[in-house]
C-alpha cells in the first residue's frame, strides 16, 4: 500500500483518539489470503511505511492516543521487528517464494519422473548387458541401477524446479509492496 493510503487509514483510526485491537492489526496487515492486496502495511515494510506504524506506537506510549491493551502489544511487536530490508526481502523469494519453491519442486520432480523411467530403464539394461549375468542377479543388478538413475534423475530435476521456483519468487517480489 503506497504511504498515503496508510496515513488515510492511519488518520481515519486516530479521528476517534482511541486505536483499537482491531485497528492496530488492520495497519500491519499484510496481503488479503482473499484478494491478494493488502489491507495496510502489505507483505513488505518499506522504511517510510514503519516510521508511520512508529509514530502511532509513539502517540500511545506519550497519551495523544489511547490505546487497548492488546493494539498496544501489537503495535510493540511490530515496531520491535523494524522495517523490511527490500535486499533480504527479494533473496528471500518475496512474499510468495515458499509457494513458488514447493510448486517448482512439484514440477520439476513430475516431470523428471517421465525422463527417470527412460533414463533407469536405459542404465537397468545396459547394467545387466556389461554384467553378463542372468537370473536373479540380473533382477537385483538391473532393479539397483534403475532406482539409482531414476532417484537420481527425480532429485536433480526437483532440485532444478525448486531453483526456478525460488527465481520466480524473487522477481515477483522486486514488485512487492
């Protein structure tokens, strides 16, 4: 949210003097789980945004305002953590880079599924072929070299798409509130 709309909702709280449970959790909200945009404060605090979440803490704490006990404690915790470093924000992955990881590694490992089956099959055959053996050691030689590429080709395809994920998460969140 852009620092004036959170001085308007910040103004429109302090008309009344008194700042409510309520009202404090709606200032640092982040993004609606609904609509996605955030109520107040959003899922990045830029330094211009916590110095206005400061000052209301402030006014409480020297009587401009009164305060519920619980919006004080909200606002004391918020105030607490400081403002959002935007660098650490974006390493971070943004405000959806844990999605993003999980759904990178989700794919990445379904698809490298469809390569692992070829590519342990492949490894299984050529194994049994150098062996020359028949039988139950073909089973068990062949079965060991298929689960060895197959994992293999899973985990490195996953780890991939977690990476991609993880490159989503952070250029969405230079876009971040």
């Amino acid at each position: 949210m852009s620092v004036s709309a959170l001085n308007g909702l910040v103004n429109s709280y302090r008309a009344d003097g008194v700042i409510t449970l309520e009202e404090a959790e709606n200032i640092i909200s982040p993004a609606d789980p609904t609509f996605g945009s955030p109520k107040a404060i959003g899922s990045f605090t830029g330094k211009d945004e916590f110095e206005i979440v400061k000052k209301v803490a402030a006014d409480i704490k020297s009587g401009a305002l009164v305060g519920e006990p619980g919006a004080v404690d909200t606002l004391d915790e918020f105030v607490a953590k400081g403002p959002d470093s935007r660098f650490k924000h974006i390493l971070k992955g943004g405000s959806i880079g844990s999605a993003m990881r999980r759904l990178g590694a989700f794919l990445g490992g379904t698809v490298g599924g469809l390569g692992a089956f070829f590519a342990g099959g492949g490894a299984a055959i050529v194994a049994v072929q150098a062996a020359a053996v028949s039988g139950a050691a073909a089973f068990f030689l062949g079965g060991a070299a298929f689960i060895g590429v197959a994992a293999a080709v899973v985990l490195g395809a996953a780890a991939i798409g977690l990476g991609a994920g993880h490159v989503v998460g952070m250029i969405q969140g230079t876009f971040d509130d």
